[in-house]
C-alpha cells in the first residue's frame, strides 16, 4: 500500500495534541476546557487509524509492542522515581505507566483483528465475537464500579483492560473501513464547501457541551475510571458513554475536513509518531518538577510556552530519530542480532 500523505498529517497533528496535552496537565489551571476537547478525541482517533492500517497485521507487530510495554516500562519505573513523579520506587507490569496503556492496549487489538482474519471478518463468528466486546465495551466501566469497590487492592488501570474495551469501538470502525470507503470519506469531508464555519461551528458546540462539566467528561474520556467517577445512575452513564463516542466521531470527521494532503512538517511528525509518543513524557516528568514556576505566569503565557515546548519536543525527537529506530523495533534489533552473529560463526 502506497503512503497516504493525508493520513500521516493526520497522525502528525494527532501525536502533536499527545505531546500538548500531556505538558498543559502541569499547568492545568485554566487549560481545562483546552485539555478536555484534546482528551475527547486525540486517542480515539490514533486508534481509528490503528484500524484501518491493521488490515493484514501479524502476530510480529503483536511481539513488537509487547516487548516495547516491557522495556519502556522497566525504563519509566526508574525516570518516574528520580524526577520525583512517584513517592517511591515501584516496578509492575500490570499497571502500566503514564502512557504505556496505549501499548497493551494496541497488542489486544492487534490480536483481535489477526483472529477476526483468520475467521473472516465478515463471517458470523466473527460477528459474535464482535458483539460481545462491544456489549462489555459499552457496560464495562458500569460493571467495573462494583468490582474495584469490592476489591480496592486491584488498580482500574490492571493491564489497560478497562481502556481496551473503552476505546475498542474506534479500532473496529478503522479495521472495517476498506480503501474505497476510506478514499471516498476523505474526498467528500474535504471538499465540502462550508468545512471551515462547519468545524468551527461543532468544536464551539462540543466546547459548550464539555464545559457544563469538565470534571465528569475528563474522568470519561481517560477511559480507565469506573462509571462512579462521571457518572451518578446507569441513565447518566449511558447518555456520556454515548456523549463520548459522537464527540469523538465528530472531531475525527472534523480532522479530516481540515487536513491537507500537501507534505509538510505533520508528515514527519506523522511518519514519526511512535518515537514522539514513546519519549515524549521525558520532557513531562523533566517539567514536572518545576511546576510552581510554571503556574504563576498568566494564562497566555503558559498557553504559549507551552505549544513552543510541544513544537519542539516533536521536532527534536524526529531529528535524532534514525539513532532511536533500533530501540522503536526490538524485535528486528533482536533478529537482526541473532542473523549478524550466526553470519560470523559461519565465517569463523
């Protein structure tokens, strides 16, 4: 498949609002409506996309992120414990760190779209296995009340469960989407004639919407808190949970009205996403520390060091990326290893 130069600005504009989103939680007062609009939407649509290019994904992709989760996790135990993010020193794999959920979280996924596949993705089996990870997609942060109340030693981020079910919906719409369908949406979102004041129209909806209550839509959108953290009665948590998936929707159709197809500096970020996203939180953790400084300025400045710091933490890690593939791809390091060292046996 040839690149789709519209989808890598996509991801590149995508993993910049991961790296801005992160860095306004250190100076979150008065960035809360900002924070809340990004966490609607920035990884419900990395994952859509994570959909749609899994069509013919294999179980080294799957190795690959797993062995990722367990050097990144292993490597973030010990930056959390010396920039002070926790009080003390703690190394389980079953709770991952700050962003790592997302790793897990894609190997299920991954897992699921090699089993479908395999059984035919349009096959009935395929549409009862489908069903019931939506029904529990849907219920899980419901069900998960009572549990983590009657278990409080168990963590509602064990293993990104609750956050696999949450955000499955966006993967499944992306994996069923084929090429023809993807190429007609973009076509139609992009040359609709009244996308600019249409956009603006939604987002300042979506931001009235979110802001009636920014706590109660920022615990939903997290994906991994239980339904009494947003929600009051199983009326309320259904009409969120439905908040959530439309708003999400909306802003990715949005995304794809408003991006170009043109190269530019979104395409390397895009191309580069995955090595942004996993050292990104080094410049988080850093900053940190410094937080009573940062939150006395004004909130235009804060806004605006803010943006130039996530500017150039993407630009940076692009940069420097060719000497960080090695480690973005352990399994081939690792294979690529092995082959290296079996050729110099030969040779001996």
């Amino acid at each position: 498949m040839t690149k789709d130069v519209k989808l890598s600005n996509i991801k590149g504009i995508l993993i910049f609002l991961v790296v801005l989103g992160h860095l306004l939680l250190i100076v979150r007062a008065g960035m809360e409506p900002l924070i809340v609009l990004i966490y609607s939407f920035h990884m419900p649509a990395f994952i859509f996309l994570n959909g749609y290019f899994a069509k013919n994904v294999t179980f080294k992709k799957v190795i690959n992120l797993l062995l990722l989760y367990i050097i990144f996790q292993s490597f973030y135990a010990f930056i959390t414990y010396f920039t002070h993010y926790s009080e003390a020193f703690t190394f389980r794999f079953t709770t991952p760190i700050f962003h790592l959920w997302y790793l897990i979280s894609l190997a299920c996924f991954y897992l699921i779209a090699i089993s479908l596949n395999n059984i035919g993705k349009h096959r009935l089996w395929s549409f009862f296995i489908i069903t019931g990870i939506l029904v529990i997609s849907i219920g899980i942060r419901w069900w998960a009340t009572g549990f983590l109340v009657n278990h409080p030693q168990v963590s509602g981020q064990f293993l990104s469960i609750q956050r696999t079910f949450v955000f499955f919906p966006f993967f499944l719409l992306g994996f069923y989407i084929d090429y023809k369908t993807m190429n007609k949406c973009k076509t139609i979102l992009y040359s609709f004639k009244f996308k600019l004041l249409g956009s603006s129209i939604l987002i300042f909806g979506i931001v009235w919407l979110l802001s009636t209550n920014l706590l109660k839509f920022e615990n939903a959108f997290y994906g991994f808190l239980q339904s009494s953290a947003f929600a009051i009665n199983w009326r309320n948590f259904f009409e969120i949970e439905f908040q959530q998936y439309l708003i999400a929707c909306i802003m990715i159709a949005i995304l794809f009205a408003l991006i170009n197809q043109s190269e530019n500096l979104l395409t390397l970020w895009g191309d580069n996403s995955l090595v942004i996203f996993l050292f990104h939180p080094l410049f988080f953790f850093v900053l940190r520390m410094y937080t009573s400084n940062l939150t006395q300025w004004n909130i235009f400045l804060k806004l605006t060091f803010v943006i130039c710091i996530s500017l150039f933490v993407c630009s940076f890690l692009v940069a420097i990326s060719k000497w960080l593939c090695w480690i973005t791809n352990p399994l081939n390091t690792i294979l690529q290893f092995r082959h290296d060292r079996n050729k110099a046996a030969l040779e001996e």
